[in-house]
C-alpha cells in the first residue's frame, strides 16, 4: 500500500473518532439541570461516515490489488527478464567458451601459419638464391652466347678468309695446271726431240759402222765421226738429264696439285662444317631463346581458327538442339595436323547416362572460309581433351600457322597460358607433380597475369617460352601435356549419327574420367 494513501485513512479515521465523541458543552456546564445519561447511541450521522469509509476502503483495496497485480506482473516480468538473462548468460558463457576454443584454434593456426611462413621464408631464401643462381646462369648463358656471336662472327670472316685463299688456290690450281700441261707439251717435244737424237745417234752408229769398215780409207772421216759422236753423246746425256729434270717437274707439279686438291677438299670439309656448326649454333639460340608473353598471344591472334559443333537428338516435344563455338589453333606432330579444345567447348557430355545424339555437325575455318569437320577423338591419356583432325588440303586452305609439340617441356620453369574464350593471357608457374607424369600443376600463389580478366580455367592453352604448343589446362589447376595424339574413341560428324550410339562412348569415356585421381577430376 501507498504511503499517502495510509496516511489519509489515518486522519480519516481520526476524524470520525472525533466527531463520534462530541459532548454539549454547554449543557455540561448547566448545574441546574438534572442529568441524565442517555443509552441510546446517536447514529444519525454513521451511515454517511460508514458508507465513506467503505468507500475509501475499497478504493484504497481496489488500488491495493491493482498495485499487487501490477507487481505481480512486474514479478513475472522480472522473472522472465531473470529466465532470459539467465539464458543470456548460459549463451554468452556458451559464446565464451566458443570463443576461447575459437582463440585456441586461432592461436593454433596462428602458431601454424607463423611456422608455414618460417617454412615459407625458408623457401623464399631458397627460391631467391636460386633465382640469382638462374640470374648468373641467365648471365653465363649471356655471355657464353656473346662469345658464340663473336666466335660465329669470327669464323664468318676466317670464312671470308678462306674463301679468298680457296679462290687463290683455285687460280693458282689453275695457273699450275696450265704449267702442268706446258710442262707436259714441253716434256713431249723433248721426248720427240731425243727421239730424233736417238734416231740420229743410231744412224750415226750405222754410219760409224760403215766409217770402221772403211777406216783405213777414211781415218780422217772416222776422226771426225768419233768427235761428232763424242758431241752426239754429249748431247744426249744433256737431254736425259732435262728429260729427267722435266720428270722431277712433272712429278712435283702433280704432287703439288694433288696437295692443293687436298687442301682444297680439306678447306671445303672446314667450310660446309662450320656452316653446319653455323646453323646449328644459330637452331640451338633461336630454340633456347625465350619470347616475351606478348609476342606469343600476338602470334596466337594471327594463328588462331574458330570451330563450330552442332549437335541434335529428337524429343518428345520438340527437337533438341545444341551448338558450341570456341577458338583454338591447328598444332602438328609432323605428320598430322589437328585443332584441339575442351569437351567444355563442345555439345558432348562426359556423364551416365549419356546423350545418343542423332545428327552431328561441325566447320572450322578463319572468317568467311569455313570447312566441315569429319569427325572428333578424344585423347587416350583424358578424354576430356578432344581432337579434331584437319587435313593437309584444309589446312593450307585456311591458312595459319601450325604449331608444334614441345619435344622438352621441362625447359624452362614459366609458361604462357592464353585464354582462347576469354581472351586473356599471362605468364605462369607451372611444377611437376611426380603422381601425375603426363600433367603439370599450375602455381596459383605465382599468377602474373598481362592482359584481360586472368582467371586460369579448363580449356586454356598453355604455350612454352619458345613459342611451341606445351598443352591444354583439363582443369583450373593440372595442364596435360601434349606427348602424341592417340585417341580413346572417334565420332564420325554425319546427318544420321544414331548407329554409333554416342551415349554409350560418351559413358564409357565419363567412367575414365571417374578412374583418374581426385585432384585431376
């Protein structure tokens, strides 16, 4: 109960405690009357005060049970306000363990990630000293091949050189083969000419002969012979010594020349070897010789083909049709030429079941020159690689240039990845993964994108540094390697496909897909 409310029933009662004890006072004081005492209680004026006092009491009840009801209310409140700080306080106890867990695991992880970047710092000082490792091998290499330019360029003027000593030799070979032949006629005219002195000297001998059958007459006669003989004699020993002098020429002459045409063959052997040397040293820079990111896409823009894939099945409504179109280039194993892209960029679906398509359509081209495509294989290795042969005749048709496989895709350690749909390219890290010998796995914590949105996904083509085909991403992490182009199996491109079931082929190839490794899925 309130207190004024208290306080107000006290003087009301007060007063009426009073007012029911008022005396006369005035006949109080009379001595002269008789007095008498009256039993009859005066109540004249009780009802009213009964009737107040009732009503102040009930007013003063009715507050007091509104008052209880407002505390009890106020109670019930204060229970549930108790019910639901108590709850409160079980969530937030709750919410604090949760957290303290939380700060646990945090500081785990926390005390984790401090030790992967003690690890990571660690490889960051392996990697920086193997980057100034390539860097002074970047610089050896510089320089082993600014000496190869200046050895090539040296040996391009002993070349010079030694085609104007060739060219000496050559008149000089010329000069002593006409001597030779000079030497030859003059060795003919002396072996004519001691001939004729052998001829003269056997006539001479008849003639001594008949000077010594007629010696007693003609003494004189034999005298002189014998002096002509004597000269004769003379004579001819002076020509056998010039026939032997001529032989000695002849034979130096020919043993020169047969020098000269040695070192000439040895001097052409040196020539045609350091031109193969020449070209192979200039093969081996231009194959080791990286190219900038931009260049590649540039040629992959020039090169690049569009191939379009339409395939469609009946339905119960309507006919189902669906078509793919995607750009990729023509790539060659030397033989072969063929367009590849992913199952991605085509109508087909590698799942269980799989579609039975009944009409099979396709062109691949450049601009207004489209031509039809035969037929589709998928790649042994991943089905979801699919290739699509061109022939020779179609190829030079559309133009465009063919890129070959990477006969060494480890060369070097980045690559190009070119974004065929998107049009994005960049350079990238890639690592081999030795579960997985015919893919490497891209680095994504190394991405420095060039060009466009660059977002790695499946269907990417990845490019080595020397501008040859490395492969085609079957994921957004793992690149398979281009090693051949055998195929698991073949669709043959036609008005009326429904004879070769394509939905069995295509859930035989899903159930490869399935057989791979987690990660390569």
């Amino acid at each position: 109960m309130n207190r004024s409310i208290l306080i107000v029933i006290c003087d009301f009662l007060l007063v009426s405690l009073l007012a029911f004890s008022t005396v006369d006072i005035n006949k109080a004081t009379d001595i002269t009357r008789e007095r008498t005492v009256s039993t009859t209680i005066a109540t004249n004026q009780a009802p009213e005060v009964s009737k107040d006092l009732t009503a102040v009491m009930r007013m003063a009840l009715d507050e007091e049970r509104r008052n209880r009801d407002q505390m009890a209310a106020e109670l019930s409140r204060t229970r549930e306000s108790a019910s639901e700080r108590e709850k409160r306080a079980a969530e937030i106890e709750k919410a604090m363990q949760a957290r303290e867990a939380e700060s646990q695991r945090l500081q785990q992880q926390q005390t984790n990630l401090q030790q992967q970047v003690s690890i990571a710092q660690a490889n960051l000082a392996a990697v920086s000293q193997q980057l100034q490792t390539s860097a002074a091998d970047a610089q050896r290499l510089s320089q082993q091949l600014t000496a190869k330019d200046a050895e090539a360029q040296r040996l391009s003027q002993q070349l010079t050189t030694r085609d104007a000593e060739a060219q000496r030799l050559s008149q000089q070979m010329q000069t002593s083969t006409a001597e030779a032949l000079m030497s030859r006629e003059k060795l003919a005219a002396m072996e004519a000419e001691v001939k004729k002195q052998s001829d003269q000297a056997r006539a001479l001998q008849e003639k001594l002969q008949q000077q010594e059958q007629q010696m007693a007459s003609l003494a004189k006669s034999n005298q002189m012979a014998l002096n002509e003989r004597q000269q004769l004699a003379t004579q001819l020993q002076v020509a056998e010594v010039e026939k032997k002098n001529a032989i000695e020429q002849v034979g130096r002459a020919q043993e020169q020349i047969q020098t000269e045409r040695q070192e000439k063959a040895k001097l052409a052997e040196g020539v045609t070897a350091l031109a193969s040397k020449s070209s192979a040293l200039e093969k081996e820079i231009r194959e080791n010789r990286p190219l900038a990111p931009n260049t590649i896409f540039s040629e992959f823009v020039s090169n690049r083909v569009a191939a379009s894939i339409t395939a469609t099945r009946s339905g119960l409504l309507a006919d189902s049709n669906r078509r793919k179109d995607t750009e990729t280039v023509f790539v060659s194993d030397g033989t072969n030429t063929f367009a590849l892209c992913h199952i991605d960029d085509t109508p087909f679906t590698l799942w269980n079941p799989g579609i039975d398509w009944e009409k099979i359509t396709g062109t691949v081209g450049r601009g207004l020159t489209q031509l039809p495509i035969s037929s589709v294989s998928f790649h042994l290795v991943d089905p979801r690689i699919v290739i699509i042969p061109v022939p020779a005749a179609t190829v030079k048709q559309i133009g465009g240039k063919a890129y070959r496989v990477s006969p060494d895709p480890y060369k070097f350690q980045d690559a190009v990845l070119v974004g065929a749909r998107e049009g994005y390219y960049g350079q990238c890290n890639f690592q081999v993964d030795l579960t997985t010998p015919d893919y490497v796995r891209l680095d994504r914590s190394v991405l420095r994108g060039l060009f466009g949105k660059f977002n790695p996904s499946r269907g990417d083509l990845v490019f080595s540094k020397t501008g040859e085909l490395l492969g085609i991403m079957a994921n957004s992490t793992y690149c398979m390697m281009l090693r051949n182009f055998d195929s698991a199996a073949t669709i043959r491109f036609g008005q009326d496909t429904r004879a070769q079931h394509t939905g069995t082929t295509l859930s035989l190839l899903f159930a490869t897909i399935q057989g791979l490794p987690q990660k390569l899925q």
